[in-house]
C-alpha cells in the first residue's frame, strides 16, 4: 500500500457543509470542526475529502480548499435545505453516491471519520460494506438534548437507537470533552472504545487584534461596557437567559453600556422565527436602545467583534464542547457560560471567566456584573484564557492528536489483516 493510499481520509459531514459560509442555517460549530480538521490534516500530509449533502443547484459538487483537501458534495434526496431532523430518509441515496464517487475515481477510503448522528448511520453502512475504519465524533448527543427541550421530535427514537449502535461500533469515539465522554457512558453505552480529543480554534486569527484597534473598527467608544453573543438563534442556545440577565444588571441605565447579539440567517427560517422572539423580549425589557443586532457576522470581521468584548456570554442549556467560548478565549476576554457539558472543560471557572447554572437569570446577571465592574480582574481571566487555548485547543495539535488516532487503527488493521491470512504449510 503506498503512502497516499494509507494517508487517505473521508470526513462525512452530511448535514454540515464545511465550505458553507459559517453562521448560515445549519452552519455552526460543526462545519468550523470539520473544515478546520480537514485542512490541519492535510498540512500534515494526509488526503482529505469532506463528503457532505448538496442543498442547492448552483453549489459546485468539488470545492478545492488546498492541494489535499476538498469538499464533495453529494445528492441525496432534492437538492434543496433540508432540516436535519428530515434528512434520515435521504440518507440511502447519499450511501450510494458515496459508492458510486469511489467506483467512479478508483478510490476506497479505509478510514471514515464521521460527524454528527445522520453521519454515523452512513459511516456504519460504509464499514459494513467495505470493512472501512470509523472514527465518530457525535457534536450532540440526543440523550442530552431531548431533556432540555420540551418537545420531542419524531426522529427521537431513531436518532438514540443509532447513537448507541454507532458507539458499539466504530473503532472508536472521539469525546471533545471529558464532560461528554461521562454523558456517553451514563446515558448512551457501557461498550466501545472512546477518545478524548477537543475541538480547536486558530490561535493566529483570534487575538491578533487588540480591544483598543478592535473598537475602533466598529465605532465602539472606549469606554463602553460590551456583553457579547455569538451563535445560531435557536431557543437551546439560551439567548433568552443573557437578554433578561442584562435586563437585571446593575450597569443597567448607563448609556455606555451595549449588549451585541451576532448571527441570524434567512428570514422564515427556524432560527429567523427565534430572532423575532428574542427581538420581542428585549424590546420588553426596554433594552432595545442599548441591543445590537449585526446579523451574521463575516469570518473576517469576527476577531474584531471577540476582541471588542468585555465579556462573552455562551448561556447554552447544553454544549458537548462549545467553540465560541475558545474562541472568545483566544481573543484574551473572558467568557460567563452555562456550567453543562462541555463548557466546564473549556472555561475555568474564577480563572478564564465564570460558569452559572443553565437558565439561570440571577446569576448570569451577576456573573456579567463581576467581570464588567472590576476592569484589573478582567483583564487577569482575558490573559489566563488566552493561555489556556494556546496550550489545549489550537487547530495543529488537535489535528496531529487525530493524525495519531488514525494512524494508530490503521496500523491495528494491517496487524489484524496479517493475522487473519491463513497459514501456509512448509512442503
């Protein structure tokens, strides 16, 4: 087997285009993942193709991102948005143009990494099939998520029944936090090998810009007390908590005092009808003079906004590990985040920034307060947690932990193979 053979990979991310501009609908923390992934990879020598879902006609089926990593969008279903909770049934087809990719460039990847539920059920069909090495990274799991939301969906049983067999399957999980391995083995399988590898965030781009420049960039007054947001509009991130937290801060009245909200996407999408909701409470709490909405915010503005901040706020009801809090970090201000999941890893409570129960209105209030009424302290949790990011979470070493991962199963399935080959009798 030669070198680019082994050192091929199939990231599989069907619901998450890792070419899709961030911050569209359904583009989040999972699509800045694989992209990010993909490419560390690649600079270390391995041959990466992103397969995800093709969701509109005018999308190119290849996007080259380097000389060794692309996206491969592939039909499943009509080429159009489809919710993620409604892709299960489309999934088949996407199997099979998989198959068909393969066939057609004379290419079997033995190593699938996959991302997301909807993934796995592909990647399980795809070792079945092939014998191909599966790699899992689940972003969410449904045993979390369906207790912090009050309808459940239809696809709820389907979704568990495939988290569980794809843990009891793959060669091994990658947990991006320890808080989420725990969640793995309470509340999905006792069985399965699980990794723990976090997500990362380029420590070049954040932090590269001071709050003074950074300000001065979006016509912010030095003087102004700053909350930020950054995400989806989507009720389980909690923006409903940080609005009516800052409804009760004790900072409340000053003109210098500024909340921004950024994200958004189309107008009638889910996340549309979750903005005009929160749009409603913040014009109720009379707090609409002192709130921003800038939408969606460009990759190449959103260091300016991260290091503008005095604070970040991420008052999720749950993250598996939350990429906006590092990111926060990286850009040297300090986060107040939901104390669930993943978050607990990623913020150090009184050293990076502070943790509040989900929810929890009082405390996030007076979290905020804490950090924007003693400036030195600040500015002490902004440099602890620039720190902690350059250390744990930069894209080069998560890529060259996975590098390892992979090569590790690769080389137990040529030991296997060599095992299994029938012995030939001396003549």
């Amino acid at each position: 087997m030669n070198l680019a053979t082994e050192q091929r990979i199939a990231l599989i991310s069907v619901h998450g285009d890792p070419a899709i501009e961030i911050g569209k609908e359904e583009a989040g923390g999972q699509n800045v993942y694989v992209r990010h992934v993909g490419e560390a990879l690649a600079e270390l020598g391995w041959q990466v193709d992103m397969f995800t879902r093709k969701v509109n006609v005018k999308q190119k089926d290849i996007v080259e991102h380097s000389p060794n990593c692309r996206t491969i969008r592939l039909k499943a279903g009509n080429v159009d948005f489809v919710p993620r909770d409604n892709i299960f049934g489309h999934l088949p087809e996407f199997v099979d143009n998989f198959l068909k990719f393969q066939e057609d460039n004379g290419i079997i990847y033995s190593l699938i990494h996959t991302n997301y539920w909807l993934s796995s059920w592909v990647g399980m069909q795809l070792k079945q099939k092939q014998g191909s090495n599966l790699v899992h990274t689940y972003h969410s799991l449904g045993a979390v998520k369906y207790n912090t939301v009050k309808t459940v969906p239809l696809i709820a049983s389907t979704r568990l029944g495939v988290e569980k067999q794809i843990l009891e399957t793959a060669q091994t999980i990658v947990a991006t936090s320890p808080q989420e391995q725990e969640h793995m083995r309470s509340l999905v399988s006792t069985k399965g090998n699980i990794d723990i590898i976090p997500c990362g965030t380029d420590i070049e781009r954040f932090g590269c810009v001071d709050r003074k420049a950074a300000r001065a960039e979006l016509g912010i007054p030095s003087e102004t007390k700053l909350v930020l947001y950054v995400g989806r509009f989507d009720q389980r991130k909690g923006i409903e908590t940080l609005v009516r937290a800052v409804g009760q801060s004790k900072l409340l009245g000053r003109e210098d005092f500024k909340l921004i909200i950024c994200g958004g996407s189309r107008p009638g999408h889910s996340d549309g009808k979750e903005r005009d909701r929160i749009e409603k409470i913040v014009a109720e709490l009379g707090i609409t003079q002192m709130t921003e909405f800038p939408g969606r915010v460009s990759q190449k503005d959103l260091p300016f906004y991260y290091g503008a901040a005095d604070v970040c706020v991420v008052p999720s009801h749950y993250e598996p590990f939350g990429l906006v809090a590092i990111e926060a970090m990286a850009s040297f201000t300090p986060v107040v985040a939901s104390d669930v999941g993943g978050l607990q890893f990623t913020v150090v409570n009184e050293e990076t920034g502070l943790l509040a129960p989900p929810q929890d209105v009082p405390a996030f209030a007076n979290a905020i307060d804490r950090i924007l009424m003693d400036a030195q302290w600040a500015e002490e949790l902004g440099q602890a947690a620039r720190k902690r990011v350059e250390k744990k979470f930069s894209w080069d070493g998560v890529a060259m932990q996975l590098s390892e991962l992979y090569k590790s199963l690769s080389q137990q399935s040529v030991e296997q193979s060599s095992l299994e080959q029938p012995m030939v009798a001396n003549s």
